[in-house]
C-alpha cells in the first residue's frame, strides 16, 4: 500500500514539475529544486514500507526466545518407583555405607557427604579430595536440617528392593520431599546397579567400566564349577570378639554363598543380617577357615583380632586354627567382605576364591592395583598392598 502511494506522489510530482517548468519558463534552479523534493518524498515512501517488516522479524526472535528448555526427567528406579528428578544431578547422598560406596566409585565429584567418620588407616586409601567431605550420618541417624541444608539433588537408598523396603523409603521420602532412588545391593547384580546409576548421574562412560569390571568377575565365579567336594566351610567374624556373624543366604553372606563355601552359621536372630554367637558356637561349627574383620570403629585391626583368636585356648582344637586358616579381612578403605556390602566385595570375591579354592582362582597384586585405581581413585604400590593386610 505504501508503495503504491508513494508511486501517487511521484507521479503527482512529475506533473508539478512539467506544470512548473512551463510557468517558470524551464527555471533550472527551480526544476533541481522540485527533483530534490520528489526524490526525497519517494526515499520517504520506501523506508516507511520496510518497517513493519523488521517489526515481524523482531516479534519472531521474541516468540524462539521464550520457548522453554525442560530442566526435570522422569525415572523409575530399581524398585520400580517413579520419580521426576532434576535434569543434571550435582549434589548425591546415600542413606547407608553400600550406597555411598557406589557413588564414590562411580562419580566421587557430586557426592555430599560420608555416613560415617574414617580412621586414620582407612583415610590413607581415600582420595585426598574427599578425605574432608561432611559426615551426615545414615538413615536411622542422619542429622537431617544439614543434610537438607545442603541440597542433594537426589538420595540413594542402596538395600533390598523389595516391597516392604520399598514402603519404609516412601515414608522418609516424604519426610525429606527428597526423590530416594532405590538401588538393588546384591552383589549380583553389581553390573545393573551400575548402569542404572550411571543413567540416573550422567555417568555413563565410568559406569560401563565398573559394570563391564563387575561382570566379567561375576563371570568367572560362577564359570569356575568347583566339585561339591571340594567345598569348605567358613567362619566370618566381625566386632570387638569377632562374634558377630551373619547367617548363610543374608546379603552379608552372599560373597561367600557365591563362591560355594559353606558359612556354618545358620542362626536366625532378632536382625536379618547380623546375629551374636557365641565361641561355643564356633567351636562346635569346627569350620575349616575363619576369615576376620576387626572392627574399625574401635580401632581394632582384622590382624588384631586374628592373633586374639589364634591365642584363645578355647579355639586351639578348631580345624581352621590348627591348620593356619584364620585370615584377616583387609579393610581399608573398606573391607574386601562386607562392611559394607557394595561394590567392594568384587575385589574380596577374587581373594578369598584363590584363598580357600587356589586351583581354581588366581589372584595377585595386580589385581589390587587395578582395583584401587578404577573404583577408588588412586594408585597404590606394593608397599601400602602390604600395609592393607597389616
């Protein structure tokens, strides 16, 4: 429409300067003068038409720019419960020693916080950047204002995935209004419970080593086919008199119940996984090997206990004492066998296979150092190697 007004105005200006340069008698001065004019008014005509074009332009940047980018994703975890959780995942925290054990292996950068405080011993095989994270305690005695305070993005709840599980963690999700992602912990599936938490923290390329290192471990257990016969009996302790136990078939037990040993203890107590016995017990189960933790928290050493039993009088006629069979567990910067039962335990089933079965498992220092590195951030040597069993 502009444009065709403008076109009016030339035209109509043509005219006046035909009609001009007739009355003017061919008036140079005045015909460059009415040129300038109708020039002016048509450059006039044109700039106007072009400007609601750039208005459109602008309105269309406007519209692109307000479109939104989702910051949330929907998952459904290990149990089966869905939850909608933030995009990126930067700030974890677990509610017990086996979930943060697999944080700290997979992704140690967004972990917030440990369970519990270190020993001196265990601190020398923590990565130095997370020897000073916060302590939060665990799920039945976190000092919940700081943990949230703090922000985690998400929590892992690294247990049973069973249904009654399941509901005790709903409560205290509701308790938190935290999404709790629920992790299978069985040693078993070690190779899952990696590459679910390697989807769920953006993790996927450290988690396929982990996964792939857990299967191919997994594999050569169960590949082994020990005989029936060759099958021994084990006894493994933990705290202060090496008398707290867990039964076969508890998650506690389950590198053994892997390996085909038989765990002698088949109590059921108050607990599901750990129960009190007594040295009489021991001495009538008569197991071929007993195999020690210590307890850390008292700063008593696996090496510590494993002398109090061989000096015991009571213990001298059980066949894993006769013999020599009495093993400390090394624990540091957590134990080879449980305590907690995570992913350390991948190391632990390699070393006591070659312990009680050495025809069909090898085992070296090497496997150590490969270990250390790829689940726990650091290189060791043959000295701290010896050091670990000290």
């Amino acid at each position: 429409m502009l444009i065709l007004i403008a076109l009016f105005f030339y035209e109509y200006n043509a005219k006046l300067i035909k009609n001009q340069a007739t009355k003017w008698g061919e008036n140079n001065m005045n015909k460059r003068l009415i040129i300038i004019i109708s020039v002016v008014l048509i450059l006039s005509s044109i700039l106007c038409s072009c400007a609601p074009k750039q208005e459109v332009i602008t309105e269309q940047k406007t519209e692109a720019a307000t479109e939104k980018i989702p910051s949330t994703r929907v998952i459904t975890d290990m149990a089966g419960r869905i939850h909608e959780i933030n995009l990126e995942i930067t700030k974890v925290f677990a509610t017990n020693p086996v979930g943060t054990t697999l944080v700290y292996t997979l992704s140690p950068d967004k972990l917030l916080g440990w369970n519990y405080q270190f020993n001196d011993l265990e601190l020398a095989f923590i990565a130095d950047e997370y020897k000073d994270l916060p302590v939060y305690g665990t799920i039945k005695n976190a000092n919940y204002e700081a943990l949230i305070s703090a922000g985690p993005d998400i929590i892992i709840s690294a247990a049973g995935v069973d249904e009654k599980t399941a509901s005790k963690i709903d409560k205290f999700q509701d308790q938190l209004g935290i999404p709790i992602i629920m992790v299978d912990e069985s040693l078993i599936n070690s190779e899952e419970a990696y590459s679910f938490l390697g989807e769920v923290l953006n993790e996927q390329e450290k988690a396929k080593k982990l996964s792939d290192y857990a299967k191919k471990v997994l594999n050569s257990i169960s590949s082994n086919n020990m005989p029936e016969e060759n099958s021994v009996s084990i006894y493994f302790g933990n705290g202060i008199n090496s008398l707290n136990t867990s039964s076969r078939g508890t998650p506690p037990s389950e590198s053994f119940d892997l390996l085909g040993a038989l765990n002698v203890c088949n109590l059921q107590g108050d607990s599901p996984d750990r129960i009190e016995v007594t040295p009489e017990h021991i001495i009538e189960w008569n197991p071929d090997y007993i195999f020690i933790n210590g307890e850390p928290t008292e700063d008593i050493s696996s090496t510590s206990a494993v002398k109090s039993i061989l000096e015991n009088e009571s213990y001298k006629n059980i066949n894993a004492v006769k013999k020599g069979k009495v093993i400390n567990i090394p624990n540091t910067p957590f134990a080879w066998l449980d305590r907690p039962r995570s992913s350390n335990r991948l190391l632990g089933l390699q070393w006591a296979g070659s312990i009680i079965y050495p025809d069909y498992f090898e085992f070296s220092s090497d496997d150590v150092k490969e270990f250390y590195s790829l689940f726990y951030h650091i290189d060791i040597t043959d000295v701290d190697i010896e050091e670990l069993f000290n």
